[in-house]
C-alpha cells in the first residue's frame, strides 16, 4: 500500500492567498491554512491534486488587495482566491472574481451587505453578522430593556448590521432612540466627545459594533469618564469578541469589565484539542505569537474545503482562457476560468467535520448552529450561557428528553448564569437612569431694548433671578425636549442692545470665541454668517413679504351696491332668460290654460311676469300642460340658485369685501414714489434696493409693535416689508386692519446659532423636524404669534361679482329643457293637424293673410274702443262655425273640417261686418 502512494503523481493547483500580512488576523489565517494542507495530505496521500499556495499582500487597503488579485489572476492563473479579510476589500474581489469565473473564499469578512452581491463565487467561510441579531435581541429581552442605543463605526462594517439590528428591535418592541457613529480614524477627542453626548441621555443600554482596535479606544476612554460604572449596560458583537486574545490585559480588558458579548459557538472536540497544542508548538518554536480564535480555525477549515472540491473537479478542468500577456495591471484583460464554475458547485456540495464545527456552504454562507454568551470577568470572558435558532436562550446544548423546558424558544435570563455587571455589582441595570452630569449648554439671550414676544429677558424684583420667555425661547426647550438625550442647559443673558447697530455682530463674535455655545433668539439664518457659525435647521416660515392696510369698506356702502354681487352681463342673460321662459310657457299653455286668454299684449305680459314672479316664488297661475311644468320645474332651480348667490355675493360685499388690501402690486408702489418702511438695521434694506426703490421711499422703523403701526395709521407710509414671522405676530394684533400680500422674497428664516463644528447641529435640526410635525409648534405659534379674536384667513372668501361664467351651465340646461320641449309641443301640433298641413296651400294662405291683416288693422283704428278678435290672424286652431256660407276653395273635396272651417274665416274676413 505504501508503495502504490508512493508511486501516485500529483498536479500542482495554484490557488492565491490574499492577506493582511502586517495584522495578527492576517498572519494568524495564512498559517491555519498552511496548517490545513499539510493535515489534510497527510491523511490524504492518495489525492491527485495539491493546493500550491501563492500569497500576496492586500497592503491593508483595498486598492492593495484589488492589485494583488488582478497580478494573481493575469500572471500565476490560480484557479481559486482565499482572502481578503475585510469586507471593503471583498466587495471589489467579489466582482472581480465573477468576471474571472474564479471563486472568492474569504474567512473574515462578516458584513451582511456582501450578500447583497449574490455572486455565485463569492464563498462566505465565516458568519454572516447578521446572524448575531438574534442572540443579542434575546439578551435584550431577558432583562426587559426597552431602550438601546447602538455605536458603530462610520464604514461598510459597521453600517452593514445596523439595518437588521434596528428592524429587528422593532419587530420585538425594543426603540432605538439614537445611532452613534465614530469615524474609524477618530480622534480621540471625538471619542470622548461622543460618549459625553451618550452620557446625558436617559438610556443606559449600548451596543458595540466596531472594528477591534478602535474598541478598545472605545473603552478605555469610556472607563476614564466614568461610563463603566454602575447601571451601564454594555453588549459587544463577536467581532470584538473574537479578539479578547489581542486585546492588552492591563489597560483594555480592565476597562471592559462587566461587558457581555455574543461569540460563535465552537463545540470542543478532540481533533480540536490536538490542533490547538499543534499550534502552541508550532508557534513556540517559530518564536511567534500564539493567538488564535474562531478566524484562524475558519481559515483552516475553508482550505480543507477547497481542497476537497479541487480534488472532485480534477486538475484537467481548471484550465484559464484568455489570458493578456502585455500588461500586469489592466483589469479588463483578466482571463476567464474555463470551468471556475464546477469548482463553485463542488465547493457548495462539500461537507465534513472541521475544527469549528459542522462546516458547509448554503447560499455560499456558513451556517451557525449555536452563539455562546458571555460575561468579561478578571483577565477574560466567561461563558454564561448559549443561544440557539430553536430554542433561545439556554444553559447547554445536552437536552433531555423527559426536560420540556427547552422545546419552546426561551426569552428568560433565569437560564443564564451569574452576572457581574460594569461597577462591579451582581443588581441588574435597570437600563435607564436620569441624567445628572454632562456638559452644561451655554445658552445666549440677546436683550431687546423694546418689548418682543419672541424673546422676553426679565427679572424677578423678588428672587433678582433673570426670567427668559418667548416665542424663541419655547420653541428652543421643545426642541431640547425632542432630543434622544438629555441636554442640560442655562440661559445668559447678553446685556449688549440687540436692536443697536452691530449688536447682533458683537453676539455672534462672541459665540465664535467659544464664551456662548449656542445663541437662542429671533436669529435670521444669513449664508454670509455660516463661516464662523453654524445654523440650525429653521423653524419659522422664511422670507421676506409686504404688510399693507385693508380697502376702506366705506367704499362699498353706496345707494348702488345692490348691483355690484352680479356683473352686467349676468344681468343681461339673466333678464334675457326670464323672457325666454316666459315665452316658452305662453306657447305650451295657450291651448290650455283660460288665465292667458286675452289680447296678445295681456298674454305676453302675463307670461313674462309668470316667469319674473318665480324669482320670488310668488306666481299663483295654475300650469296645466305636462311640457309646461316640466320647463317650470327647472326654471325655478335655476331661479334658486341665483337668489342664494346673490345673496351671499352681497353679504360678502358688505362684509368680507372690506378686507381686501388696500395694494398688491410691488411695482405700482414703485412707479409712484410712494413710501414704504422697513425695519432699521437690517438686510431688508438691501433687498428694496434691489427691487429698485429709491432712498426718498425708503422709512425705516425700530419696533413693529409701535412704530410701524403708527406709520402706517398717519399714512406716512403705504406699506412695510419685513421678515414673515414678525410680520405673523403684527397682524395677529392687528388683524382687522393690516394683511400681508405676495410676492415673498425667500430668506433663510429662523433658526439656532451654534458654535462651528459642534456636534448638536445635526441633532437639534432633527429635533426641530420632529417638533414641527407635531402639533407641540403650533401650540407655540397660537400662543404668541395669533390673537384668538381673529378670523382664520384660511377661511376667508372671495367677494368678487359673479358673471355669466359662473352659470353659463346653469343656463346651457334650462335653454335645452326648453328648447327640447318646444320641440315637442310642435310636434304633437303637428301630428294633431297633419290632415290639414298634407293640403296646406302657403300662397293662398299667404294672401288671405295679407287680407285679413288690413281689416284688422282698419278695424283697430275705427273702433279702438272694441275688442279685438278672441284669435289671432295666423291661428291654425278650430274656432266656432260661422253662419255664412264657405266660399269657394282651391283644394280638393276631401279636406276636412278644420280646413272648411279656415275657408269660411277667409269668406268672413272678406265681406266683414262691424
């Protein structure tokens, strides 16, 4: 047997090794894999295949590692890649390895956001950091906090878990009330800037999540500052706790004392504790460290992995096409793996038993079975219990089958062991407090000269303790309120006149300097300001707008306003209508109804004040046509409808209507010279420059509650321009008579003016977003910019006179329902005489006509005194037989008797009697 090993020929694959070599991970890695092949060999003689290892260094940046893979790729043609280490660095091999049809096996980098990329050659040998999520969630639960604050690192690492940690903390009731991140190069002033902010805040429960060497940062700064203490909750994910073995004992680990971590649970065995002393050998005689964690067993077992699927490919089936010869650095002339795909379906179908447990890949990730939770206690972590998908949080891994107690997931902390918690107690944190140390916020107050209801600074004549209120001022606590923390703060009075030239310069150069660290008042945010100070978000409406007095409603009060609700061509169509309709009815009912019997003259005068009468609905004559009422029914909506518009249009007139401004046109002000105020020392006036006022125009005032209200009462000006929130607290006083009018000359509004740099800015401008979604801002506003006695302008209405516009479809519809009725009307006539029109003769209708019109006429003359006939000269309609006898007709025999009886009135209209 061992001469047929012996005698086995063996192919060289190359595959590449990129690692940090100048990190402990990266040295730590590289030899559990040179570890890995020399063991796997030896118990697999008969193998055809040997890894050949060339390694490259990834320099520790990404840039370094993405030349590393590319020179490996183009120059050594390896079939496969282990490494990187980081994440940053694995997302750009990712890529390249996908265009390479080359796998990517990395055993360290653990961000979530890699499997984003869902790339068939990315291999994940190492846990997802997602998979923690879960563990720390139960830890959280066990001890019924509510409340957390994770602290990151401001890179793709540490934001990777931060989407999973907060959905999850929602999903089971626990609020994230703020996200603290740290720049991987902070300083470590930003450092202890950071934890100061954490330090106010109410919650005292903290998650870490960041890279190991800026941990202990983290840490030891927290110690110094006394965030170690008592009532602190701190919880470290396994990145940090993978590392305890390189962390210093005498300064890090003593700072980390009482902190509880998650690390992946590696179950003990015996080819794992000869490993382990292998490797306290092996690095005793090198003269090396002999650290070693979960990443170096990793590394081992994912070179045995590779190892197993090279073997079940074959060295014949891993050739590279494509290769570019010319250059060594150009990426897109990386050559192309013939059959790198076999070698990732081998990889994904591989198992075994290694040293970190049951290894395979699904999704090309390692799949966790268990994470142990552990305590920092003396020179380490002890384990206090473990955590698995099934069954939560339990004691051992051992179940038995009579105990019941683990077949349902467990959320109790009465199945982890003792805990000695920061301060050195074994009481559980409650894992809030109230805060009662932290950095007290100086807060400058300018005072005012002149009474103002966006900053009042009093004093009490009692206590001689300074008082500060105010619009500004409450908008400012509930802003501070708003915050995710606690904010203590005092308020400085700044003696210097703030309506004074340069007063205002004199604050900021003082904020500058650093003796205020914030300045709270009617502060116009202003771009030329923002390099030395930093605004806030604003919270007031920004601009600036024109203030002008109400239209005298004396105007209005005339002996003719009871035509001004209706424009004159309403009144027009309107009577026009009333005719029409009126016409309408004399035609349907006159075969009808006796109340039109008449002359014509009655009848056209009874018709048209039947439809003048529905204005009022007064008419008293009865409508008997069907046609008729059906026209009468839509004329009186109609009629409706007019009546109540014009009334309101004339209510409003004498009521609403006074309250249109008096000016809206910026440019007629400006054509005529008129005089306009601003406010003294301030930019407004460079704005009226702009829009070309001239200096004679330009009145400035110093106070809107006095001066400017008496400027414009004495008509020394016209109108005023200021910034909106003052002009808001004007007309709030004076609503009934001043109202502001477009257009709005966009400014920065008010804000809070922060020292440069300072950290709150952002926070504050978060808060100030949330404060104004809430109705808490427009508590604020009602109370100090409106006056209760003024009417909402939102609900004030248009006074304008209506016009035909408005009806025109009122109009459309009665015009076709009596157009369409007519229309029926005269074709029931028509069907009713169809005998008499199928013989009907129009010229001698014509001339017979023309007969009987100047008898008529003669007759009038002669007798005005008498009655005119019952029937008018062009009726069609049956009337009472007469006793002379028909004269001869020109129709036919068969007419019948309608038309015999027209022929005798033809006869009588031509021997007339008198």
């Amino acid at each position: 047997m061992a001469q047929s090993t012996t005698n086995i020929t063996t192919v060289q694959v190359k595959v590449g090794v990129v690692l940090d070599m100048n990190t402990w991970v990266g040295k730590m890695g590289l030899k559990g894999i040179s570890m890995a092949l020399s063991d796997f060999y030896s118990s697999h003689v008969h193998y055809k295949t040997r890894l050949e290892l060339h390694v490259r260094d990834s320099k520790d940046n990404v840039v370094g590692a993405a030349a590393a893979a590319v020179e490996l790729l183009k120059t050594e043609q390896v079939k496969a890649i282990i490494g990187p280490l980081t994440s940053m660095q694995a997302n750009f091999l990712i890529h390249l390895g996908e265009e390479a049809h080359v796998p990517i096996i990395s055993f360290s980098a653990t961000s979530p956001s890699l499997s984003y990329l869902r790339s068939p050659y990315f291999f994940r040998a190492a846990l997802n950091d997602s998979s923690q999520v879960q563990p720390i969630t139960a830890i959280i639960q066990a001890f019924g906090w509510k409340e957390v604050v994770p602290i990151y690192t401001e890179n793709e690492y540490g934001e990777g878990l931060i989407p999973f940690l907060t959905d999850t903390f929602q999903e089971n009731e626990i609020r994230v009330l703020y996200k603290s991140t740290i720049r991987p190069v902070a300083s470590d002033e930003e450092i202890v800037a950071e934890l100061y902010k954490l330090m106010t805040m109410q919650t005292r429960v903290f998650i870490v999540h960041m890279t190991c060497s800026l941990s202990a940062r983290l840490f030891t700064k927290a110690n110094e500052i006394g965030m170690m203490s008592e009532g602190y909750v701190w919880i470290i994910t396994d990145g940090i706790t993978n590392s305890w073995n390189f962390f210093d004992p005498s300064t890090v680990i003593d700072s980390m004392q009482g902190v509880i971590g998650v690390q992946p649970h590696v179950p003990k065995s015996k080819k794992l504790e000869d490993f382990i002393s292998r490797w306290k050998n092996k690095t005793h005689q090198e003269k090396t460290t002999s650290d070693l964690n979960v990443f170096g067993l990793w590394a081992y077992d994912a070179a045995a992995a590779l190892a197993m699927a090279v073997e079940k490919v074959g060295p014949l089936n891993l050739s590279i096409s494509n290769i570019a010869k010319n250059s060594t650095t150009d990426f897109g002339s990386v050559g192309v793996s013939q059959n790198g795909i076999h070698l990732c379906q081998a990889l994904s179908s591989t198992r075994f038993r290694g040293l970190s447990g049951n290894f395979s890949f699904v999704d090309g990730q390692l799949q966790s079975s268990a994470f142990e939770i552990v305590n920092v206690i003396g020179n380490g972590p002890r384990g206090i219990g473990l955590w698995t998908p099934e069954h939560g949080i339990v004691r051992q891994l051992k179940f038995d089958a009579v105990n019941t107690s683990y077949k349902d997931y467990s959320t109790s902390q009465a199945n982890l062991k003792a805990i000695i918690w920061p301060g050195d107690t074994t009481y559980t944190p409650k894992g809030w407090v109230v805060p009662t140390n932290g950095k007290v916020l100086r807060v400058a107050v300018p005072v005012k000269t002149f009474y103002s209801d966006f900053v009042r600074v009093s004093r009490d004549p009692i206590t001689n303790r300074t008082m500060v209120t105010g619009y500004c001022i409450d908008v400012f606590e509930a802003v501070m309120a708003a915050l995710p923390y606690s904010v203590p703060y005092e308020y400085i009075p700044f003696e210097k006149p703030y309506g004074e030239q340069g007063g205002f310069d004199i604050l900021l150069h003082q904020l500058f300097l650093g003796k205020f660290d914030v300045v709270v008042g009617d502060v116009t945010i202003r771009e030329n300001r923002s390099n030395y100070v930093d605004f806030t978000f604003p919270y007031t409406e920004s601009g600036v707008t024109m203030i002008v007095p109400f239209k005298d409603k004396k105007n209005y009060k005339t002996a003719w306003v009871f035509l001004k609700p209706l424009t004159w061509d309403l009144w027009v169509t309107s009577t026009c209508f009333f005719v029409f309709i009126g016409f309408v009815i004399l035609i349907l009912e006159r075969q009808i109804n006796e109340d039109f019997n008449g002359t014509p003259l009655r009848q056209v005068s009874n018709s048209v004040w039947f439809s003048f009468s529905t204005m009022v609905f007064s008419h008293k004559e009865k409508v008997v046509s069907n046609l008729a009422r059906f026209v009468v029914i839509i004329w009186c909506f109609v009629v409706l409808i007019l009546t109540q518009s014009y009334t309101a249009s004339l209510t409003s007139l004498l009521t609403v209507h006074q309250l249109e401004p008096s000016i809206t046109d910026v440019q007629e002000l400006i054509n005529k010279g008129q005089s306009v105020g601003y406010p003294k020392v301030s930019f407004i006036h460079d704005i009226l420059k702009r829009m070309n006022f001239s200096d004679s125009q330009l009145k400035g005032y110093n106070t809107v509650e006095g001066e400017l209200d008496a400027a414009l009462s004495n008509r020394s000006i016209v109108a005023a321009f200021d910034e909106i929130p003052y002009l808001k607290l004007f007309t709030g006083r004076h609503c009934s008579k001043y109202t502001m009018v477009a257009p709005t000359h966009k400014t920065g509004g008010f804000g809070f003016a922060f020292r440069k740099g300072s950290h709150l800015v952002r926070d504050v401008s978060t808060a100030i977003l949330h404060v104004i979604e809430e109705d808490k801002m427009s508590e604020i506003e009602k109370k100090w910019l409106q006056n209760n006695s003024c009417p909402d302008s939102s609900s004030t209405v248009s006074s304008s006179s209506l016009s035909v516009h408005s009806f025109w479809g009122l109009f459309l519809i009665v015009g076709v329902a009596a157009s369409f009725a007519l229309i029926i009307f005269m074709a029931m006539l028509a069907y009713e005489h169809r005998s008499f029109l199928v013989h009907l003769d129009l010229k001698y209708l014509w001339r017979k006509y023309i007969l009987k019109h100047e008898d008529t006429v003669t007759a009038i003359d002669t007798h005005q005194d008498q009655a005119s006939p019952s029937s008018s000269p062009l009726s069609i309609a049956p009337s009472p037989p007469t006793q002379q006898s028909p004269a001869r007709s020109t129709v036919s025999d068969d007419t019948d008797e309608a038309f015999t009886h027209f022929e005798g009135e033809v006869a009588e209209s031509q021997n007339p009697r008198h």
